[in-house]
C-alpha cells in the first residue's frame, strides 16, 4: 500500500498527470486534422511539459508549502534529486526532438521549452503589475501545442489549427483560474495580482467561469460550421459538462480544491480524444 501511495502521489503531485495532458490535446487534434500522430512525438511532448512542471515544483516548493501541502510533503523527499530529474526530462526531451524532428520543429519546440521555464523565472514579478498575467501565460502557453504539432508534422497552420489552439487557450484559461483557488492566500500576502483576487467573492469569480466556459464552444461551433473540422467533433463540448461539475462544486464552502484541481481539472483533456474517438466510431 505503501508502494501504491507513493507512485500515485509521484503520478499527480510528481506533475506527471498534468503533462500526459499535453499528449492527449496533441493526440485530439491529430484526430481533427487526419495525421498519423506517432508515438516518439507524444513523449516529446509530454517530457517537455514534464520538464517545465519539474522544474516549476522544484522552485516554488516553498509557497507550496504554504497552499499545497500534499505536494511539497511529497516532493521534499527528493528535493536532493530534483535538479537531476529536471535535467534528465529537458535531455531527453532535446535529445528526442533532434533525432526526430526538422529544423523547425526543432526551433519551435525549443522556444516552447524556454516560454515554459521563463514564466517560473519571471512570472512573479510580472504577476504583481499586470491582473491575471500568470493565468493569460499559461493558457498561452498551452495554446502554442497545436502549433507545435502542426510544424512538427509539417501540416499548414490554417484556420482549423488558429480554431483548435484558441479552444486550447478558452479551457486551460478556465483551468489557470480554477487553480489560483487554492493560492488565494499566498498569492495575496505576495502582492500578486491574479484574477481571483480581483474579484469580491469567489462566487462572483466562479460565475464568470461559468460565462467563459459557455464561451468556449464558439472556437469548435464555428470550425463545424466553416466544415473544416467533422460534424462529430462536437462531441468535445460534452467537456462544457464536465467543467460546470467542478466550478459548481467550487463553490461550495467545505471543497477539496486541491483534488478537484489536481484530478478533475487536469483529467478534462483526457476525455478529448476519448470523446472524438466515439464520434469517429459512431459517425
């Protein structure tokens, strides 16, 4: 039991949970735009994401100890061996990129690793001056992964990847909010202005959500609508249920909002390719 405990703490608090995401949007989109995604591209991507969350951890283990207690109780037993673990994600995840990408690819993926690392390096001081900076970097952030597939596999960026990235952008916009919950007290002893903080009430902030993640169809609505994406690609907007779930159960005064963040929210892009599978299937 002991055994299991660990590994999953390593799976979720480790940030492997989160990274795999990153392969399963690039798996998602492969399905809308018809490419033979392989299986090397999809490690890449999530050794990068890896990497940036290693090292993300690694240096704000001490504001963690104060809002996530779980995490850094985990990773404090191998705060000696972090910087290695670090490394060892960005050589293989460099390494990997060479030997199977082109020069652009390998341009862009490089770029992709430094905008992940800078906003650890930067992001604080940026956050003080600038409301919900560190939401809008990450949701950015997250929204190049399309890009990077689409260079990757040599495929046009046309108006169906700009689509696919800006819904990227809308639901990791929405997960980058969800997440500041569990920081509002810290983020606020920092002076750090984060969209949380603007707000009164956190209903009031979860309410806006709400409205976003409405929002957040428009981008496959549209796609369907021009006919450059399948008609069963709808079947993604099921992950508007999905996130009135967890905003709504937000709300409620007693939330574990460290395990609706680290679980739910996280786990949503999961479902993308699951749900694209079964339009494919059935239509």
């Amino acid at each position: 039991m002991t055994l299991l405990n660990t590994l999953w703490n390593e799976f979720i608090y480790g940030g492997h949970w989160g990274s795999l995401a990153a392969s399963a949007i690039a798996l998602s989109l492969s399905l809308l735009i018809d490419i033979n995604i392989t299986l090397p591209f999809l490690i890449i991507v999530y050794l990068g994401t890896q990497c940036i969350y290693s090292y993300n951890h690694h240096k704000e283990l001490d504001k963690d100890e104060k809002s996530n207690l779980p995490r850094t109780n985990h990773l404090s037993k191998y705060i000696h061996n972090h910087s290695i673990t670090t490394s060892i994600y960005a050589v293989l995840y460099i390494g990997l990129l060479v030997y199977f990408g082109d020069k652009l690819s390998i341009f862009f993926g490089g770029s992709l690793l430094l905008i992940g690392l800078f906003f650890t390096y930067r992001a604080k001081s940026f956050s003080m001056k600038i409301t919900g900076f560190k939401t809008y970097y990450v949701a950015f952030s997250w929204a190049l992964l399309p890009f990077f597939t689409a260079v990757f596999y040599s495929y046009p960026i046309d108006l169906t990847i700009c689509l696919f990235s800006l819904f990227v952008f809308i639901r990791f916009f929405i997960d980058a909010s969800f997440f500041d919950l569990k920081d509002v007290d810290v983020d606020k002893s920092q002076n750090l202005s984060t969209l949380i903080l603007s707000f009164r009430t956190k209903k009031n902030f979860l309410n806006l959500l709400h409205v976003i993640n409405i929002l957040s169809s428009i981008p496959i609505l549209l796609a369907i609508f021009l006919d450059i994406i399948p008609f069963y690609s709808i079947l993604l907007l099921i992950t508007l249920l999905y996130s009135l779930v967890y905003i709504q159960k937000g709300k409620n005064e007693n939330a574990d909002i460290l395990s609706l963040s680290y679980i739910l929210v996280d786990g949503e892009y999961y479902y993308w390719p699951f749900f694209l599978m079964i339009g494919l299937y059935l239509f």
